[in-house]
C-alpha cells in the first residue's frame, strides 16, 4: 500500500491558493493571481478566499509571514509541509492525466 501524504485530493482553491503562496502573499494578492493564472475562470470571494486560507493555516500548510502596519494585511508562505502536499497533488493530478491521454487517445 502506498504511503500517501493525504488521502483525499486538493481541492481546486486550496491548490491554487498553496501556489500563490511560493512567495509571501496576502489575500488581495493571492486573489489577483489566481484571477491572472486562470485567466478569469477563477475568481475567489472574500469568504471562499479566507475560509481556505485559515483552513491551511490550521493544517500547518501555510504559515503567517508578516503583518503589514497600517494595511491590517497578513501575507502568509507555504510551509514545507505545503510544498510536499502540492508535489502530491501534482503528481496525482499527472497520474490521472495520463490515464485519461492513454483511454480517450488524445495524445495521439
């Protein structure tokens, strides 16, 4: 049996707020990425945004960074635990592509 870092897959908001965090960010600036990254198919609400970003938090996923005086902004990292569980993701997400290649041909 495998030896998994997680046993369920990321959701969609928490992987793509895990990426906007490979360098401290804060909510504003991770919203404006991934609004960029996925050309507009993804924008975050403000509650959507910081109910993930707390979730992480509590899982030790991202860590707080700073705290910018007078913006009351708090630009938050990932952890290294967060960079291992991104690396799972990715390759469990490439797994599933593969597959899907390989049984619809589209890779031919």
């Amino acid at each position: 049996m495998k030896d998994k870092m997680q046993e369920t897959p990321l959701t969609e908001t928490a992987l793509l707020i895990l990426l906007a965090m490979y360098k401290p960010n804060h909510g504003y600036g991770v919203m404006q990425f991934v609004e960029e990254k996925t050309k507009g198919r993804v924008v975050f609400g403000p509650g959507t945004l910081y109910g993930a970003i707390n979730n992480l938090e509590k899982k030790k996923w991202i860590t707080l960074h700073a705290v910018i005086e007078g913006e009351r902004k708090k630009e938050y990292v990932i952890t290294d635990l967060g960079k291992e569980q991104v690396k799972s993701e990715l390759l469990r997400m490439q797994e599933v592509y593969i597959i899907g290649m390989e049984i619809t041909r589209l890779g031919e």
